[in-house]
C-alpha cells in the first residue's frame, strides 16, 4: 500500500500544487482539490446511489424470506443468494467505492502532505534525502527531529534554515519559501500535528470535527436516502470502525490531511443531497419497471 499512496501522493501533489499557486493557502488548496476529486468520481457515486437503491427495493422480499425461512438459516441464505443472483446484485456491490476507495483516496493525501517537498513541489528524491541528512546536525533542530516527517519540517523551519539548504537550486527555494508561507488556515498551523502540540493551539479540534463531521455526512445520506435500517453487507458496520480510525490518525498526522477528511465528509453529505434529487430511490425503481414493461410489450410483440 505505501507505493501506491506514493504514486498517488506524486499525482496529488501536483493538483494540490495548482490549487496552491492560484490561492496561496494550504487550506483552501485543500478544499478546492477535495471538490475537484470528487467531481471526478461523482459516476461512481452515481452508481453507488443506485446499487444502494436495488438494495432498499429488495429489502423487502428479503424480510419476507426471513419470516418464511425463520426456523431455518440455511434456506433462508440459500433464498437470499437466489434473490440477488434473480436480480443481478451483489450485496457488497457498494463496499469498494464507500469504504475501500476513500481510504485509498486519503492514503494519497497523506503521501502528497507527509512529502511535500517530493510530491508536491517535485524536487528530486536525491536533494530531498540529502536536505534530510542536514537539518538532523543543525542545532536545535535535531533535537526536534521527527522521523516520517522531515520534509515537513524542512517547509515550516524553513526561514531560519534556509542558508542550510544548498543542494537546492534557486527556484526550488523560492518554491519552497512560498508554500512554507501558507499553512495557516483560520488561526490553524496545519503543518503540525495535534498530539505534537499544546492543547492551548486548539489543533485538537480537527480530529474532533473529522469524526463528528464523518458520522453527520452518513447520517444525512442515509435520511435523504431512506437507507436508515435496510443497508446491507459491509456498509452496514465498517463505517463507525472507519470514523474512529480516520479520527485517530487524524490526531497523530498533520492537521492538513484530517481537514481534508472533514472537507471531503461535507462535500459527500452536500452530494448526497444532489443525488437524491435525481437518482432518489423512487426515480431510480421507477425507471427500472418501466424498462420492464417495455422489454415485455417488446417481447410480446416480437413472438406472438
């Protein structure tokens, strides 16, 4: 998994760096690049909406098999299986892109805000890795040297040990004079991490805002989408496990990557939204009788 966040935190890197050039704030890069991925992957939210909806319509067939077969398990999961084979679906159709792929997303997001300097300002591992081998001898700073994150210490000591840094060329440095220069976000240093720093920096609030933030987004979704009580497979349990992890994660990473789950649960709960607008459960059902009926007038006109 971590050559793959790597690769994915190259290719962030550089949308991350062009949000950054066109605002100069860490924050804001963040939230704009967030909207734009998920505009990307708004088909598979499309197609997740739709599976969730096959799934509510069979909801109640399968409560009628429970009844039926309630003496008897083994049946009753035979009927199940028979009835989603009938109907062409897979009860854990929706787990990838609703668990799986946002993990992967953030694991991305990580590698792009963990390694700036190499995946998103793009200066060659080699510099980066002898930039790396200095700060840990300069006074002061080796003390404070924290493995796993020394390229984000390079970006925010970065004034005070510039003269230091003379493997990079001179754009390099004033690339990375500027973005050492935007991550402060609404009073937040979003270079640090909230269990590496005082309560009194308030950094605590973002792992707190990420979980409350995760468990409204899945609440709204499920209301708007009348999947309160019929979800099925893994979707039913894995999100409470997923907020508690994001959350804690979001506490021992730089605040920049829990911002961007907090951003990207709004943006899934404002989606949510549009989606039941226009592929609400009624719609989509609808569509799909009269796709029926009108196979069947077609049938019956073609052999009789």
């Amino acid at each position: 998994m971590g050559l793959i966040f790597d690769i994915l935190g190259s290719i962030f890197g550089y949308i991350l760096w062009f949000f950054f050039d066109l605002v100069n704030n860490y924050g804001l890069a963040i939230t704009l690049f967030t909207v734009a991925i998920n505009i990307v992957m708004f088909p598979l939210s499309v197609s997740r909406q739709k599976s969730m909806s096959k799934n509510s319509k069979l909801a109640a067939k399968q409560q009628e098999l429970k009844k039926k077969y309630e003496k008897n398990p083994k049946k009753y999961n035979e009927e199940v299986s028979k009835l989603y084979e009938k109907e062409g679906m897979n009860p854990l159709s929706g787990c990838f892109s609703a668990m799986v792929l946002p993990l992967i997303l953030w694991g991305g997001v990580i590698g792009a805000v963990t390694k700036p300097l190499q995946n998103t300002l793009h200066i060659s591992a080699e510099k980066v890795a002898s930039a790396n081998s200095v700060i840990q001898t300069i006074p002061g700073i080796s003390s404070t040297y924290m493995p796993g994150y020394e390229q984000l210490q390079i970006v925010k000591l970065f004034s005070g040990i510039k003269s230091y840094l003379t493997m990079f060329s001179e754009s390099e440095l004033q690339d990375i004079s500027q973005f050492s220069s935007g991550f402060k976000f609404i009073g937040l240093n979003l270079l640090d991490r909230p269990n590496a720093v005082p309560l009194s920096d308030m950094l605590w609030i973002v792992p707190l805002i990420c979980f409350l933030s995760s468990i409204l987004s899945m609440y709204i979704t499920q209301k708007v989408t009348g999947n309160t009580s019929n979800v099925q497979g893994c979707t039913k349990y894995m999100p409470y496990g997923m907020f508690i992890f994001t959350a804690y994660i979001a506490y021992t990473i730089p605040a920049a990557v829990g911002l961007y789950w907090i951003v990207n649960s709004l943006v899934n709960m404002f989606q949510s939204l549009i989606l039941n607008i226009y592929y609400n459960t009624y719609t989509i059902n609808a569509k799909v009788e009269a796709k029926r009926f009108l196979d069947l007038n077609l049938f019956e006109k073609n052999n009789f």
